[in-house]
C-alpha cells in the first residue's frame, strides 16, 4: 500500500506535467496567447495606474485641504454670524497661553486686524493690517520669499517692524527693493524686514497678498492702545484631532472667562470639519469609481480568455481525442484546459502590473501628480486576475473534458 508521502509525491508530479504540456500548448499558440492575455494585461494596468494615481490624488488633496485649513480653528468673540455683542468674552493673552498648553494643540497665534492706510514716501495705499505672533506663519503655512518674518523678540520689545505682501510691494514700491525701506502707518514708522510669498485671490476674490502683518503686541500699544485680541488662531496637531481640541478650548474658554453652566457660550469656535469631511468623502468615492470601472476591463478580459479558450478546444479536438484514447481522464482534460486559463491570466497579470506602474510613473511625470504604488493594489489585481482566468476558465475545460473520445478522433 502506497503511503501517504508516496500518493502526494505522485499528484505533484501528475500536476507539474499538466502544467507542462499546457505551456507547450500556449507556447504553440504564442500569438493567440498573447490576444488572449491583452485584456487581463490591460485591466490589471488600468486598475494598477488608477488606484496609484487616485490614491496619490487623495494623498495630494489631504495635504493641501490640511494645510487650507483641516488642523486649524479660530476663536472669535460673539456669537455665529451676529459679530461681538456687548456680552462677548474679550479675548487676552492669557487666553493664547492657557490654549497653548492643551495637548491636542500645536501651535496658537493671537490675531488682530482692521484696514489702514500706509504711506512710503509720497505714496500711499489703502491695505489689511494684521497684527500677531512669529507662529502666524506656521499656522498659515505662508512663509516670505524674501527678508524674514519678524521673531518673538520683536514681539516681546514691541518693535515696530512689519511684512509685507506682494501686492503692497507693487502698489507701494513698483520697482524699488521695499527690504529696510520704512513705512509708515499712522503716526508711527515700521521697518520693513519682509516680504511674503505670493498666494493670490481666494475663492471669494480677496486678494491675500494685500496684506501687512506686524507684532501684535506693536499693534495693540501703537495703533489700538489696548491688549485685547480680536482673535485666535489655533493649529492643533492632527485632523483627527480636531473636534476634540475644539470641545477642549470650549471648555476651558467657558471656565477662563466665567460662564457658569446655565449660560450660553458668548464666543464661537469655527473649523473646516464638514468641508474637510465632504472633499474626503468625495475623493474616496471616486477612488472607489475609478477602481469600479478598471475592474470591468479584467471581467472584459476574463471573457476574451473564454472565448479563446472555447476556440482552442474546437481547433484541439483531434488532440483531445488522442489524450483520451491513451488514458486520460476528464479530469485531466479539465485541469490542463484550466491550468491554461489560470496560467494566461496569471502572465497577463503580471504583465498588467510591470505596465501599470510604468503608466503611473509616466502619468507623475506629466501631470506632476503623486502616484502611490502599495503592494495590496498590486496583490489585488493579481489576485483577482488569477479568479478571473479561473471563472472564466471552467466553462471550456468543462466543455474539453466531456468531449467523446471517439468523435474527438475523427475530427479533422
């Protein structure tokens, strides 16, 4: 009696011939095979160069949406679309200092602003002038092109110095280099120390380059004389943690400034969480599409394999007729015809993934778009063309394997 080790040596070895004799086959056939191969070649490097391409979109979109806004909030006075009522908080520098220490939270930057008229020489121009800390340009993620953003220790010293946006600098200066030129705002002089880099027009048509941003303790001692803040700006250090650092500064505002619990709150805490959550939302949905509609090229491909498959077993009859006279059974016609689907799906796959990667990274090139190639994608896509040679394989090994043996001979 056989043993155990004995009967699985010989299945292995009856399975490696089988495998043989169906390369030999497709090896025969290399045109046809290669037909029968371009539609999984081609669905798997649509999916694989979409899924790159969506996901380093996605990645591209969190990124910017991050820094327009998803880890940031501001704290006005007031209520929600009412403005400051006479009941409002008033917001201090305690109020920056307590927020500073909460664990979510980054980085905080007092803000102040109103419009202003500055004056360089004989010229003048009507502008925003803000007022806040060095960690302005961490939170807004805007940084100067040229000179330096003003430091703590021209908070600390009141120092009349400012930056400048570049449109003030082509309304102001024209062609005149505005670094350590004075200003003047009011009746005080500033320093101009730099100029920020260029962002344009928001969605809404304010120009944000016209702008002018000085210490805001200089701007509550030389233009308002009083330390009130208008508002506050607040990076926390996640999106995820963003609604969890607002309930935090809520609470915290409400004990700071003495609300006891049957009041409502007399300040207002504003994010961009729906507007964050929605653009995600949407990139995902349309990852999912994307994926959706390259999947359906496999399924195209899957079919091309059994039609091809079908023609080969017409073409093969005689072939078939002679296995079978010789001893073989229906199951080995079945697993040879099926071992040849898998194993043109399987090649094509491959193919599909070498080609789908070169296609993303030419796409990166182009487009200047990222592309994120992750091995679950590639993994998927070969996995799922391997389904497909076999579902689509079934049916024409099935079909081979109930041949009659005796008119399979006399087929011509």
């Amino acid at each position: 009696m056989a043993t155990e080790m004995e009967i699985i040596i010989h299945y292995v070895d009856e399975y490696i011939r089988v495998l043989i004799v169906s390369l030999r086959a497709l090896k025969t056939n290399k045109i046809r095979s290669f037909l029968t191969m371009l539609g999984i070649i081609i669905g798997v490097a649509s999916v694989i160069s979409l899924i790159a391409l969506t996901q380093g979109a996605e990645l591209m979109i969190k990124k910017q949406i991050t820094s327009l806004g998803g880890k940031s909030l501001y704290i006005n006075p007031g209520k929600w679309g009412i403005g400051i009522q006479n009941d409002a908080i008033r917001l201090t520098d305690k109020d920056v200092d307590e927020i500073q220490k909460l664990p979510y939270v980054e980085t905080v930057a007092p803000i102040l602003d109103m419009p202003k008229q500055i004056i360089w020489k004989n010229n003048g121009w009507f502008t925003s002038l803000v007022g806040s800390s060095p960690d302005f340009v961490q939170l807004n993620d805007w940084y100067p092109s040229r000179g330096v953003f003003f430091n703590q220790e021209d908070v600390s010293s009141i120092n009349n110095v400012c930056v400048i946006g570049e449109t003030v600098v082509e309304n102001l200066f024209g062609n005149t280099d505005p670094i350590g030129e004075s200003i003047r705002i009011g009746k005080t002089s500033f320093r101009v120390i730099g100029v920020m880099s260029k962002l344009g027009q928001t969605t809404s048509g304010r120009d944000q380059d016209d702008i002018v941003v000085i210490p805001y303790t200089t701007f509550q001692k030389r233009i308002i004389g009083s330390n009130s803040i208008d508002k506050i700006f607040v990076l926390v250090k996640s999106p995820e943690q963003l609604q969890s650092a607002k309930s935090e500064i809520r609470l915290l505002l409400r004990r700071v400034h003495g609300i006891s619990t049957n009041e409502k709150d007399t300040f207002y805490i504003k994010t961009q969480v729906g507007i964050v959550k929605t653009i995600f939302t949407i990139a995902n949905i349309m990852g999912v599409l994307l994926g959706s509609i390259a999947s359906i090229s496999l399924v195209v491909g899957g079919i091309g394999i059994m039609n091809i498959m079908l023609v080969s077993v017409k073409e093969r009859t005689r072939e078939i007729g002679i296995r079978m006279a010789v001893g073989a059974k229906e199951t080995d016609i079945l697993i040879q015809f099926l071992v040849e689907s898998v194993v043109l799906s399987l090649i094509g796959g491959l193919i599909g993934i070498a080609l789908g990667i070169t296609v993303s990274r030419i796409a990166t090139q182009i487009t200047g778009w990222p592309s994120v190639l992750s091995i679950q994608s590639a993994l998927l896509a070969f996995g799922f063309s391997a389904l497909v040679g076999i579902f689509f394989g079934v049916y024409p090994a099935r079909k081979a394997s109930k041949l009659n043996p005796i008119e399979a001979l006399r087929a011509e």
